[in-house]
C-alpha cells in the first residue's frame, strides 16, 4: 500500500475531474455516429500521434513492460524493438491509404464496414465475422486495463482487489460514455504527455539514486549476470529463435489493432500524416526506453524479490517521491490505462452498434439511435470484462500478448492485402480473418517446440496464405471500388 493516501488520492480526483470535463466538452460537440466513433475526421497530427500512442501502449506500458524488464534484464529489448519497430512501419505503410480508403469506401467508420464495402459484400457475412473477432479479443485486451487499474488501485488505496478492479472501470465508462472519440482522443492526448513525463522521471531519479546507469548495471550482475545479456534468459540458458522472433513479434500486432487503426482514419488530412508519424515514433521510442529503463533500475533499487514484478513502476515512486508528485507520477498509470481502454470500449460498441445492430437488424437507424446503442454497448462491454478481470492472478502483460496477437493475425495482412492488391476478393478476405482468428486461439492451448512461437507469427502468415490462396481460387474482384480507390490516391 502507497504511503499518504491523502495526497495521493486527492491528485487522483484532480486527475478525474479533468477527465470528466473533456468528455462533457465531448459530448457537447458529438452529433453524429461519425463524431461518436471519429471525431468527424478532423484530428490534427498532434493529437492523432499522441492519441495512438496512447490508445496503443495502455497500463501494461507502465505495469506489464517494466515488470518483464525488472524478472527477464535485457531480455525485455527484444519487444522494445519489435513495438517501436511495428509502430513506424504502421504510420509509413498503413495510414495514408488507409485513410484515404475508408473515405472512397462510402466514409467507412469501422473496420467492418471498410471491408464490406471494400469487397461489396451484400451477405454482410465478412462486416459479422470480422466485429465478432473484434469484440472476442477486445474482452480480453479491455479486461488487461482493468487489471491494471486494479493493481494500482489496489496498491495505492489498500483496497481489495475486487472492488479496485470495479473503480477503475467506473472511472473509464464515465466518460468515454458520454464523449465518444472526442473525449477519448483529447484525453489521449493529456494522458499521453504525462505517460511520458513519468517515463523521464522516474527512471532518472531512480537511477540516481542506484548511483548511475553504471551502479544499476553493476547491481543487476551482482544479483544476476543473466540479466545483462539480451540473447539469453534470466536462468543464463540462450534464448534460441523461436524465443527472439516471438519477442520481436510484436511488432506484427499493429497492422490490425482497430483501436490505433481508428486514429489514422480520424486524421484530418493525408497531408498530416508524415508529421504525424514522427511525432508517434518519437513518442514510442522515449516511452519504451523509459518503460525498460524502470524494469532495470528497480532491480538495482530494491534489495529484496518483488512479490509481483509488475508493481515495480509503483513501488519505485512510492519509495522516491514526495506524496503530491508521486501522485502525479501515479495517475500516468490510470491514465495508461484509461486512455487504452476507453479507445477499445469505443471500437467494440462501434462493432455492436454499426456492424451488428445496423448491418443486420436496423438498417435504417437513425444517427442518434445508433450513438445510443453504441453507449449501451460501452456499458454491456465494461461489465463482461469487468467479470474477466477479477481474477487476481491475472497478468496485465500475458491478457494483452493474447489480445493483441488476435488482432495482428486476423486483420493485419487482411488489412494491408486489401489496401495494396487489387485481385484480393471478397472470399479471400473472409478466409483470412477466420484463418488468423482461429488460428490465434487454437495454437494459443498447445505447448512444446514450435508451438512455443508467439502465436501471432503462424496467424499471420497463415491469415497472408489464406488470403492469398482463397483469393485466387476462386472469382475476380469487383473494380468499381478500385477504381474510386485509384482516383482516390491520384
């Protein structure tokens, strides 16, 4: 339990109230589905950036990464550059056309939908199956924050685990419930530049207090010599291929995360894209060395095994902080994890709403019907992972490697197929959501050799294959939506 709840606590309000006043600015300005889930697309490059970021990276940025760095040393590298990796490839190869698609595409709003009116699929079978993935995956990745924010309630407040988990869900449907993507981008946005405040911080005071990088390396050999070497594992065994390619792996998910993908469609401009994906990797790149950094110089700081190595970020600010800043250095964990799951609450009640409800039963709901079934999803959602998180033996890092491997295999190389291959087909796209899916799931309950690889690699190459194959098998596209695409990029 955090020393001096008081102060903590009241930082925690400010934090929240703040929070609660964008989202009632929010919804003052959401008319319409298209503001509900994209803010109208008029996001700048700044707030876009920041708000994929944020979105992206959630409590395991604070919790998940430097509790792997703090058990496994520099093993933790490994997905440092898979994920910063990903994220620029994903600005440099996705976004531009992606937005731009999505736009010729009949002003597609979700990911379904875009793949519907991509392959102009009548059955609706491939917009259905495509948000069923994305609501399966997004319980799991969801119920991630919400073991996050339990943890760092639990830690500061001394509460039980329980009715911490149900806190922070209060705190996160509060206001995405009412804002929609406005609030959840422009609180991206705040929360995003205190993630990487405390990011900066706390591993420089931290390691100062270790006596210098060199004094924190020297603590971490003379606790373990393993953990300074990135090819083996903390037992000092290597880590082999297998191990390094599923750590880099990583890197894979962000084709297909519907909630980052969401930012690139909301961006004003094409033309603000390259700026855009500067100040993202940028963004990345600090916040993930600060993230492992903190791993590191926890080692080093405390004398005694952590009982549970993801509170190493929050027990270092405990130890080093004034009550008030260390308040504010905590609330960077809620809003990690406030900023990630509010995005994934939005995108799953965007699938309910327009990809369910409106596809298959009410195809003529009106736009202020549909925002208020997309707000009573937000509710049904939070409860059902809600449940999924009160588990306390959950691991924030383990949930979201399920989820976010899900989603790479079933959507990335359907996603990047249908923006750049003009044969892929209605079918193919169908087989690769299914293939990657389910292949996901499936080698996720299976151990041994080569089922210890990541199982986002074999989705995703499995998922390219069926797309691949599917599609030339059987009938040529349609080209009218080609052709608008054509145009769309000159």
């Amino acid at each position: 339990m955090i020393e001096n709840q008081l102060a903590v606590g009241m930082t925690f309000m400010v934090y929240l109230i703040a929070m609660l006043a964008i989202g009632l600015w929010a919804y003052m300005r959401t008319q319409n589905m298209s503001d509900y889930i994209l803010g109208g697309r008029n996001l700048g490059p700044f707030p876009s950036a920041l708000s994929a970021g944020a979105s992206d990276m959630s409590g395991w940025l604070l919790l998940g990464l430097p509790g792997y760095a703090y058990a496994a040393g520099y093993e933790a590298s490994w997905i440092a550059i898979g994920l910063l990796v990903g994220t620029w490839l994903n600005w440099l190869v996705v976004a531009r056309r992606l937005r731009m698609y999505t736009k010729a595409a009949g002003d597609s709003l979700t990911i379904p939908e875009f793949l519907e009116n991509r392959f102009e699929d009548r059955s609706h079978a491939l917009r259905v199956i495509a948000a069923f993935f994305i609501l399966l995956f997004f319980l799991f990745y969801t119920s991630s924050g919400l073991v996050a924010g339990g943890k760092l309630f639990e830690t500061v407040f001394g509460l039980d685990y329980h009715i911490a988990v149900v806190a922070g869900a209060v705190a996160v449907v509060s206001y995405t419930l009412f804002g929609g993507f406005l609030a959840v981008s422009w609180t991206d946005v705040v929360q995003g530049l205190l993630m990487a405040a405390a990011l900066i911080i706390v591993p420089v005071i931290a390691l100062n207090a270790d006596g210098g990088w060199g004094a924190a390396q020297e603590a971490m050999a003379s606790k373990n010599t393993a953990l300074l070497d990135a090819w083996t594992n903390s037992s000092g065994e290597p880590l082999g291929l297998i191990a390094i390619l599923s750590l880099l792996g990583w890197g894979l998910g962000y084709f297909g995360q519907p909630h980052i993908l969401a930012r690139f469609k909301a961006i004003r401009s094409e033309n603000d894209i390259p700026m855009a994906r500067r100040i993202a990797v940028s963004w990345t790149a600090l916040t993930l060395i600060g993230s492992v950094a903190c791993g590191f110089a926890a080692i080093a700081f405390f004398d005694a095994p952590l009982e549970d190595s993801e509170k190493a970020f929050m027990l270092l600010i405990n130890a080093l902080f004034h009550p008030v800043v260390a308040g504010v250095l905590l609330a960077a964990i809620l809003a990690a994890v406030m900023s990630t799951a509010d995005s994934q609450l939005l995108v799953s009640s965007s699938a309910l709403a327009e990809d369910f409800y409106k596809a298959l039963f009410r195809k003529k709901a009106t736009q202020k019907e549909l925002v208020m079934v997309g707000r009573g999803a937000v509710i049904g959602i939070a409860l059902i992972a809600t449940l999924i998180a009160l588990d306390p033996e959950s691991k924030v890092l383990g949930m979201v490697s399920y989820a976010w491997a899900g989603f790479g295999a079933a959507f990335g190389p359907v996603l990047i197929l249908a923006l750049f291959w003009k044969r892929m087909n209605r079918n193919g796209a169908l087989a690769g959501v299914i293939v990657g899916g389910v292949t996901v799931v499936v080698w996720k309950q299976l151990s041994g050799g080569i089922f210890d690889l990541y199982e986002i690699i074999p989705g995703f190459i499995l998922a390219a294959i069926a797309v691949v194959g599917v599609s030339m098998a059987t009938g040529e596209p349609s080209q009218s939506i080609q052709k608008k695409f054509d145009e769309a990029v000159g």
